[in-house]
DNA sequence: GATTGAAAGAATGTCAGACAATTGGGTTGA
DNA sequence: TCAACCCAATTGTCTGACATTCTTTCAATC
C-alpha cells in the first residue's frame, strides 16, 4: 500500500500562520511564564485583526500552551511540579512504547535520517546556538515518532512535549546537559539500530528520567 | 498540604457553553461524520454571532473533534479504521496504567463512588435509554481516571475516548454489548477494589479489546 | 497607619455588518 | 460526452463598537 499524498494544496490562512507564529514564540521562551497576553498588543505586533487573534488563542487554548481565563484574557502557564512530574510521566509512558516499536519497525531509509538527525543535534550539541540544540533534538525525536507506526502516540507524545518546551529549552541550554542528551540519545540510536527493543527502551527510560530531573532543577533554580 | 480549594467562582462565558454544546451534540452523534457544519446555520441555531462561534469552532478543531479545511469549513471527521486502531492502542496505554494506579491509591469513598456508578450502569445496560448507558459507562472511567493520580493521564485520555464517542455510542446503543460490557466492567471493579493490579490491568485489557471489536464492526457495518 | 470604598482607566467578551476570495455545482457550448 | 464558464453559497478577515469586568489609584474612614 503506497502511502497516500495529499495532493491538494492546503492554502494557508492567516490564523493557522498566528497559531504557528505564536506557537513558536512560546516555544522559544519569549514569554515569561505566568506573563499575561494582552490581545492588543498581539495584534499590533503580528499585524492581524482582533477576531483573527483570539481564534488563535482558542486554538492555543485547546493545546494547553496558553491559560485563558474569562474576563482575564490569556496568559502563559505557569506550571507547577506536580504538573510537570505528571506530564513526564505520561511521556515516558508514550515514548517508550514508541521507542519500542521505532526499534521494531523502522526502515533503513528512516533509520539513516535518524542518525543524521543525531549528528547534526551532535553538533548543535558544541556550539552555543542552544535554539539549534533543542531544534535538532526535536527532529531527533520526530523521526522517531513519525517511525513508531502510530500516528495518534505521536500526536499526543507532540502535544505534552510542547507543554513542557519551556523547561526542556532553558535544560537545554546549559551545555552540560546537551552533552549528557547526546550521549544517551546516541544509545537509543545504537539500541534501535540494532533491533533491540528491550534496550531501545530501557535507554529511553533513562533518557527521559535525566531530562525529567534536568526540567526540575531549572525549574527550581529559575535559571 | 490541604488540596487548593479554588474560591474564584469562574464566569462562563458564551463561548464556553457554545463549545460545550457542540461537544455534546458531536457526543451524541447528531451529526453524521463527514458532514460540514455551515457556520451561519450553527449561529442561527445557537443565537450567536459568528466570530465567538468561530472561536468555538477553532477549539474543537484543537481537540480533533472537528475538521476545518481552509475554505471549505468545518466538518465531521470521518475516522478511518486505522485512525480507529491507533486511538484504541493509545487509549489502552493509557488506560492499562491508569486503572493499574488506581488499584494501588483509591480511597474507600471513591471506590464507593465507583462501586454506585457501576450500579447505575447496570441500571441503563438494562433499560432502553442508549444515552445513559453511554453517559453511566462514561462515569464509572471517569472515577477511575480521577484516582489515577495523574491528572494528564486523565485530560489525554479524556481527550482520546471523545474522539471515538461515536462508534462508543453506536455500539453502546446494543443491548448485548451493553450487558457484555457490564460484565467486563464489573471485573475491572472487583479488581480495583481487591488491589490487585495486574489483574485491574487484565480485566481493562479484555474490555478495551471487546470495545474495539465492537466499534470496529459498528463503523463496517455502518449500523 | 492600615483598611475600606469609590472612581477612573484598561482589557476582555460579544456583536453587527461588510467585503474579497474560494469552492461547488449547474449551465452552456463544442 | 466533456470541457469551460459562470453564479450562488460559504468562508476568511477586517473595522468598529459597546457593555461588562478587572485593576489600579486615590481618597476617606477607623
């Protein structure tokens, strides 16, 4: 069954470019958590008319990257520990079981994108362009997932991440802990590479729970 | 620590309950899949003006419960079976663990709750009202994902399990299935409340693969 | 001095109306 | 029969407006 291509053209509109702009911003850290949205101000600063913004607000919303209380209007989220702890562990849940299956499935085509993708997180990894570190790493994990032969686990799997991409970009930017990512994501690469699906997953595990305690410490420090 | 009680007594805004109805109205299958849902119609129907309809719309988009294509609108998914598949293996994931905690951490009064909320399934398995048995089934996993422990764990299932509400309510409108599913979910219970996980995660797994069985049949059969 | 109360300013929630762009379908013509 | 074309319906987006609700400031009171 050859995959399906889409071949219509999706026109892109303004609010989908709104959320992706936003989305992005929030990603990178350019907002304080906890920072409140005022919808004028976005306006201004994205060129774009009120109902288009707050369409996009909703849609964020939904997504859990931004909190919108009525008559308060959006704000970044501030999580706590427990939300945090919480979403990491309803990652590992997901991610192992995607790891697992990456290991069992994917193709040598696939399996050639991902080590790439480790190279170049590799060298994100020495520089200093911490925005490059967590982009190469995301991709590291796309592939992954995009690999795992379910597209709902990796859906889900994007959506907590992207909670959580506050803390995994501030972790992320202490040289320290890149070294430490590389070093354990190489050994997911090895275990998929060769098959092993135990391993695959038990060097994921061990992957997040660093991460996990990384996330914490930044989070604690505020650095 | 005292569980935070919130006293800020919330608003509900029009675009809320605007989201909640169509929720519902999807929930109950009162639209077909693949059918568009014309936004003049929908503000006629709900008394409101477009934009807050709009935004309404956007976050039932984000929740997957709606389509929308750039100018065409939104719409009715149409799950395919493989989308099917992967909601069911992701729900099962979460779901495995979250009665597997719940096992281990229920207090005598939720196990109570859960105990009556298995009565009352029992209950409309047995009468005619279609919408009940859905709505009680629905209860009795929400008390369980409510003592999991982890509230993601609870917001991504909840997440999943209305994507498929559908197929949930077709099937559901089967007597058989009804009184098939009260047994299973009546062993689910006996295992919670004997505290033996693995046996709690056993029993969820047969139901969740009978579950799926029966939507399954129910999207070919299209009855 | 601290607390309460009131008033002004800012921001949100919602609406009405409008217009260009796109789609889908039916009609015409070859 | 099939292709090109046109039109009604629908969506994407904007402007502008107004009531409601929050926040802050400042004064008055205890």
């Amino acid at each position: 069954m050859p995959p399906e291509i889409n071949l219509r053209i999706l026109p892109r509109t303004v609010q989908q470019e709104t959320v992706d702009k936003l989305r992005l911003a929030i990603f990178s850290g350019m907002f304080e958590p906890g920072s409140r949205l005022v919808e004028s101000h976005l306006c201004a600063e994205l060129g774009i008319s009120r109902p288009s913004l707050r369409e996009a607000l909703r849609s964020l919303q939904a997504e859990r990257l931004i909190d919108i209380v009525p008559n308060r209007g959006p704000s970044i989220p501030a999580l706590t520990l427990e939300e945090m702890t919480a979403i990491y562990e309803v990652r590992e849940l997901l991610e192992l079981e995607a790891v697992g299956r990456c290991s069992q499935r994917i193709s040598k085509d696939q399996l050639h994108e991902l080590e790439k993708s480790l190279s170049a997180f590799e060298e994100a990894a020495s520089s200093n362009d911490s925005l490059a570190r967590v982009k190469t790493a995301a991709d590291f994990y796309s592939i992954i997932l995009a690999n795992c032969g379910n597209p709902i686990l990796e859906e889900v799997h994007r959506g907590l991440v992207a909670r959580i991409s506050f803390f995994r970009a501030r972790s992320m930017s202490l040289k320290g802990r890149a070294q430490s990512s590389l070093a354990e994501m190489r050994e997911i690469f090895e275990a998929i590479a060769a098959g092993d699906e135990k391993a695959a997953r038990k060097a994921s595990k061990k992957h997040i729970a660093k991460a996990k305690a990384a996330a914490k410490l930044s989070m604690e420090t505020g650095t």
